[in-house]
C-alpha cells in the first residue's frame, strides 16, 4: 500500500502515517515480508465492502481462541475506536453494550479525547434495574476523562404510552435527545437464539423472544430487528424501544462489531438491511458471512 492508503485504513491523517512509519524504520520496528494471513483478511475487507457498500471494513484475523473470538475482536475495536477518537471528526460518539464492545473497550489504552463526547446509544438497565453487567460507557469515560451519557432506563418499554411518560421525567429526554444526535454510533449486532445477550440480561423475556423469532427476525440492532434479507421484523415490538429510531441511525455512520458462529445470520440481516456503513468482525464470521452471500 502507498502511504496514503495507508493512513486511509488506519483511519488516520497522512501526516501521522508518515511520521509513524519514519519511526518505526528508525526504531527498527518494520520488516519488509508478505504475511499471508494478514493479507486474506484484506482481502475479505475488500469484498464485504465491496458486496455490501461499506464505507468501513475490518477483519480481525484469527487468534485460535475457543468460544467467541473475544480477544480479536477487542483489538479491532479498540484499535478503530482509538482513530476515531484522535481523527477528532466526531463530536458525538454513541454506544452500545454487550460483550464485544466491551473486550474494545477493555483493550483501548487511554486516549486524550479532546472535545468529543459519548452517549450510550440505547437503555442500559435490565427488568431488576441493575447496571448491564458487560457496562461500556463508564469505562469508556474513565479511559478518555470525556463527558459520558447513560440513558437512565431499560431498553424496552412495556408499551408505547409507558415509552412516552418515561421520555418525559425530566433529564431523561434531553439524554434521549443526545443519544439521537450522535454522528458515530459504534454498536453490537444481537441474534434470537436461546443465548442472546439480551435475553441472558433479561432485557427481552423468553415470551417476547418467541414472538420475535416467530415474525421471522434473524438479527438485531438497538432493540431493532430484521429478517434475514434485512428487512424490518416485529416493528411494533422494536418502537418500544429506548434507542433511535430508524430514521435517526439513517443520519449517522453506523458501525457493528460482531463476531461468533451465531451471529452469521444476524449479521446478514443487518448487512442487508443497509444501515451499516462499516463492520468490525472475526475472521472466520467474516468467510462464513461471505459464504452465505455469494455475489451476484
């Protein structure tokens, strides 16, 4: 890749690529060779965006871990998160909450946010209204000393009319507000299986996860669900929710990071609903992703 290239996939200015890799020659910290895996994961980078229009790809490679890809998936997420708070393009940072985004977090060294805030992007509090148990937006603020909002409530309402009243306390909708207007959201993709996160967090119950799974929803996104050619799935299950809506998610660049061979299908489904606009995933969910939607 040329410099310039490069400084693009980092997601970096060119004047800070030049500066890093002048370094590290002088440090000697590079070694001219073709890594093979490396270079398959570019690879996959280049035909997720190109089969899906993403703005934004990252494949982390394969580490060998049992169970989740945890710990590739932190570095991937830390590493775009960190760039994109130094790019400083964003003012208005949103989040989510779950594993993944977690291990990001987790993984991110602390990083001078300047003048950009976070807002968690949907309700953080389950039906005994205890904090999430994988919490992201306080370890966020402790790791960038930056202004941080938490919507204070669960992300389902129990009807609309409830959803409206608890909008209207006061300090809750001006953070509702907030969360709505941020420019990156950065989120989980969930699934319907029986061990989706929402459900282990009894944010969704085993009754309404039946409904949901019977309306043909295969994926999720900020208590939004879709079926698996990515369309809208249980709207009025997903208007419920304490999250922006649709319409607002269509106004700002919206990144999943995902992995794990359950979330294939959901990733499909949010793949093709188009409100992606960029994806953090493992390696091996990525082929298999790839796998399941040949080009046309």
């Amino acid at each position: 890749m040329t410099q310039s290239e490069i400084a693009k996939r980092l997601g970096v200015a060119n004047t800070k690529a030049h500066r890093l890799i002048a370094r590290a020659t002088r440090d000697g910290l590079i070694r001219v060779f073709v890594d093979g895996e490396v270079a398959e994961c570019i690879e996959l980078e280049d035909a997720l965006s190109a089969r899906f229009s993403l703005a934004f790809c990252r494949v982390a490679p394969d580490l060998d871990e049992p169970g989740m890809p945890l710990t590739a998936l932190g570095l991937a997420g830390a590493t775009f998160l960190k760039n994109e708070i130094e790019r400083g393009e964003h003012n208005l940072i949103g989040v989510g909450h779950g594993r993944t985004l977690a291990a990001a977090v987790n993984r991110m060294p602390s990083v001078e946010a300047g003048n950009t805030r976070f807002v968690s992007v949907l309700g953080g509090f389950n039906r005994r209204f205890a904090a999430n148990p994988f919490d992201v937006i306080h370890r966020l603020a402790e790791k960038t000393d930056a202004e941080a909002y938490q919507i204070p409530l669960p992300l389902f309402a129990n009807s609309l009319e409830d959803k409206k009243v608890l909008l209207s306390q006061s300090g809750v909708g001006e953070v509702f507000d907030i969360a709505c207007s941020a420019s990156l959201v950065f989120v989980g993709i969930g699934s319907v299986s029986a061990d989706a996160s929402l459900l282990a967090n009894n944010m969704v119950g085993e009754e309404e996860m039946g409904i949901l799974r019977d309306s043909g929803a295969a994926g999720e996104l900020l208590g939004h669900y879709f079926q698996l050619d990515g369309t809208p799935a249980a709207e009025a299950f997903s208007a419920r929710a304490l999250a922006p809506d649709l319409h607002h998610l269509a106004r700002a660049t919206v990144v999943g990071i995902v992995g794990g061979p359950e979330k294939v299908r959901p990733t499909l489904a949010l793949l093709r609903s188009g409100i992606l606009n960029g994806l953090v995933i493992d390696e091996l969910t990525a082929r298999k992703v790839l796998g399941e939607a040949p080009a046309r």
